[in-house]
C-alpha cells in the first residue's frame, strides 16, 4: 500500500484595498457614492474567511486517512485516498476561485477609479472653464477687443471639440465594464456619462451663444469705429477748409465770396449734427460694456470730437466776423484808391495846359489862385494816400502771395500817380506865383510913375494959371 500524499494546502490572503474618490478643487459630482463597494469588500472577506475556517476540516480529513489506510484493504485504501484526494483538489479550486475573483475585482476597482478619475478631471476642466466663460468682464469698445474675444472663445470650441474624444473613451471603457458590474454599479458610471455628455453640451452651447452675441457686438463696435472714423475724417476736412479761409484775398468782392464760403460751411456744420448725435447714442451702450479706464478712454475720444465740432463752430463763426470787416476794410481801401486815382486824373486834365504867364495881372492872379486850391487839395489828398499805404500795409500780412504783388503794385501806382501830380501843381503853382510877382512889382513901377506924372501934370497946370511979375515975388 502507496503511503498518503497530503497536497500542501494554500493559504488564501485577500487584501482589500479601500475605494476612494480622488476629489478635484471645485468640483462636486452630482452621483451618490458607490455603497455597493463596502458590500463587496465584506462578501469577499466572509467568503476568505469561510474558505480558510475550512482548512483545518480538510486537514482534519487527512490525518484521518493516514490513520485509516493502514488498517483497511488495498481497494478501500484506494477509495480512501480517492475521496481525500477529491477533497483537496475541490478544497483547492474553491481557494484559486476565490483569488481569481479578488483579481478580477480588483481589476473592475482600478478600472472604476480610472474612469472616475477622467471623469472628475473632464468636470474640473469643464467647470473651469464654465466659470471662465459665465465670469463677468469688460468687453471693451473696440473691434479688435471683441474679435480677439470671438478668436478665443473659438479657439475654446475647437478644445471643447478635441475633448470630446475623451468623453469617448471614457464611454469605450465604461462599455466594456458594463457586463461585469452590478446593476447599482452600471447605473451610476451611466449617470456619470451622462453628467459628463451633459455639463460637455452645457459649456459647448455657452460658447456657441457667446460667440453669437460676440459676432453681433463686433458688428455693432464696427459700425461704431466707421462712423466715429468718417466724422473725424469729416471734420478734418472742414478744419482744412476753414484754414483756407484765414487767406484772405486782396479784392473786395473776392472777399465776400469768402464770407459766402464760410455761411455755407456754417451750414454744413449745422446740417451735419445728427450725425454727431447718433455717435453719442452708439457710445452709451458701450460704456456699459467698458471697465473704468476704457470707458474714461472711449469718453475722451467723443470729447474730442464734440470739442473739434464746437470749435469749428466756433472757428466760423469768428471767421465770418472777421472777413465781414476784412470785407469792408477792402471796400473803404478801394474806394480810397478810386478817388485817389480820379482826383489824379481830373488834375492832370486841369493841370495839361501850360498857364499863359504873359496875360493880364488880374487873369495871371485867377491862374495862381486856381493852383493854390489844388494846393490845398492836394495836401488832403497826401493824407488819403497815407492812409491808403497804411491800410495796405496791414492787408500785406494776411493776403495770398499773388495779392501781395497786386497790392504792392496798386500802392507803387497810387503813391506814383500823386507824387507826379503834386509836383505837376507845386509846378504850376510856383510859376504862376513868379510871374505874378514879377508882373505885380512892374505893375507898381507903372503905377508909381504914373502918379508921379499925373502930379508933375496938375501943378503945371496950376502954375499956368498963374501971373509972373515983381508983385507976385514981392508977395
């Protein structure tokens, strides 16, 4: 008879780890724990602890067939060792049962963990991201602030697209888990699936509903920067304008084409100040989406504006009075210039003839008399011309360069034309007052010996009357 074979028995030791949740900051999962756990831990170690109480019956078992078989037949020996042999071997698969369902469990632990971990990580992303997105910020005046909003919150949708294929595989490896969970175990990673399709859909559709409001806001602050653009544009071009009008032109007429000029751009002004106010009402919904220091900024720009506005205004207004006077001005100048040149021509007329100096005392004395009026004429007129070289001197500054030489000529041509007819006079003046004066002292000479004569005449006749005798010289 073979001797018994006791097969060394395996000792079953099950380490349990315990299931935690790996939290993440911020981040709350909508699912209840996962209670079926703890149940299972406590299955599994009852089982162990069953199956190791046993081993002292088997062993028991043993030691009571070594006994046996030396006291039986060789054919009970056998059944003997038959049915201990079968013990240790049904004994021993329940031991390699038991460890096979502790790994596999302990595999559905780690992968359960696994796939609560992504999903906890995908929640914090999300949730971060949610809160970037819902948190209040200044959106600025500026299309480039909301189309640089708009290329981020893309650039965030196209994330939210890349991530999707985490959710996938979350999905993968929850579905190849499904058929070795319990039914508490497969509906919460189904909740967490679905927690996660859904906060992904949420923060996907706050993006979309974003970028919608973002495109029209870019819209709206395009709108706004052409039209703060055209009336600064605008209002550049009339400050040109009225910059011309400080030329101001020689003639008179001219002149008052110019204050037509700046009447009619007054008009413009005028006309052009619904636009004006338009672009006020476009900046007060701005403002709203401004922090502080932009909306000081977007204040200052529309400060601007309205200041160039009132000080083109104001600008032509100024200039209106301005040329008014510039424009009589040039009507008293040319009037001035006009008798200037009248009086010339008239005296140059009256002054062509030379005087006759060889005509009588009383017609020579008519003649001088003539050239001292124009004399004194004349020295009025000298007064007039100053006045004109006075006024022109002042108009220098401020015309265009081509008046400046027609001004500079009229003034040459005024100051010319005087001065020859004031020496034409002084002319006529002087030798008329000579040959009065050489006429009226012969004329004296004449005079004088005639009334000598005369008196020479009257006492011969007197003394013709008279006798001659001793008698008269003794009387």
């Amino acid at each position: 008879m073979r001797p018994l074979t006791v097969r060394p028995h395996k000792e079953i030791t099950l380490t349990m780890r315990p299931h935690t949740v790996r939290p993440h900051k911020d981040v709350t999962l909508t699912m209840r724990p996962l209670t079926v756990r703890p149940h299972k831990d406590i299955t599994l170690t009852s089982l162990a602890d069953t199956v190791t109480g046993h081993r002292d019956n088997v062993d028991g078992l043993q030691r009571k067939g070594t006994r046996l078989v030396s006291r039986v037949s060789t054919r009970d020996r056998a059944l003997v060792e038959g049915r201990i042999g079968d013990s240790e071997k049904k004994f021993g698969d329940l031991v390699d049962q038991v460890e096979k369902t502790k790994r596999q469990y302990d595999i559905i632990d780690s992968n359960l963990d696994d796939i609560r971990e992504e999903v906890d990580q995908y929640l914090a992303w999300l949730k971060e991201k949610e809160d970037l997105l819902t948190r209040e910020t200044p959106r600025g005046y500026s299309v480039k602030e909301a189309e640089a909003k708009l290329a981020k919150n893309n650039d965030l949708r196209k994330e939210l697209e890349e991530k999707r294929a985490n959710l996938e595989n979350v999905k993968q490896k929850s579905d190849s888990l499904i058929q070795d969970l319990s039914r508490v175990e497969r509906n919460m990673v189904e909740r967490w699936i679905a927690k996660l399709t859904t906060e992904s859909q949420k923060v996907m559709d706050i993006v979309d509903s974003q970028n919608n409001a973002l495109a029209e806001q870019a819209g709206e602050r395009a709108v706004f920067q052409e039209s703060l653009d055209k009336v600064n544009l605008w209002l550049q071009d009339k400050e040109q304008e009225v910059q011309k009008l400080q030329g101001v032109r020689l003639a008179s007429g001219d002149v008052e084409k110019q204050v037509d000029k700046c009447k009619t751009l007054q008009s413009e002004v005028q006309a052009y100040q619904p636009h004006l106010e338009n672009l006020r009402k476009m900046v007060e919904p701005l403002l709203l989406d401004c922090s502080p220091e932009l909306a000081a900024e977007l204040k200052h720009m529309i400060s601007e504006v309205e200041d160039r506005n009132e000080g083109l205004l104001a600008a032509l207004k100024q200039e209106q009075g301005q040329l008014k006077d510039h424009a009589a001005a040039r009507k008293l100048f040319e009037t001035d210039v006009q008798k200037v040149d009248r009086w010339c021509k008239e005296t140059e007329i009256s002054c062509s003839t030379e005087p006759n100096l060889e005509c009588a005392i009383q017609v020579l004395a008519e003649q001088n008399k003539h050239y001292k009026n124009l004399q004194n004429t004349s020295q009025l007129f000298a007064s007039l011309v100053k006045e004109v070289e006075d006024r022109g001197a002042i108009f220098l500054p401020e015309i265009y360069e081509a008046d400046k030489v027609k001004l500079e000529g009229t003034l040459k041509s005024t100051r010319e034309k005087y001065n020859r007819v004031a020496a034409l006079i002084k002319d006529r003046a002087d030798s008329t007052e000579t040959a009065l004066q050489s006429r009226s002292q012969v004329h004296e000479s004449v005079t004088e010996a005639t009334d000598w004569l005369n008196n020479i005449q009257d006492e011969i006749k007197q003394l013709q009357g008279t006798p001659v005798g001793p008698y008269y010289r003794r009387c």
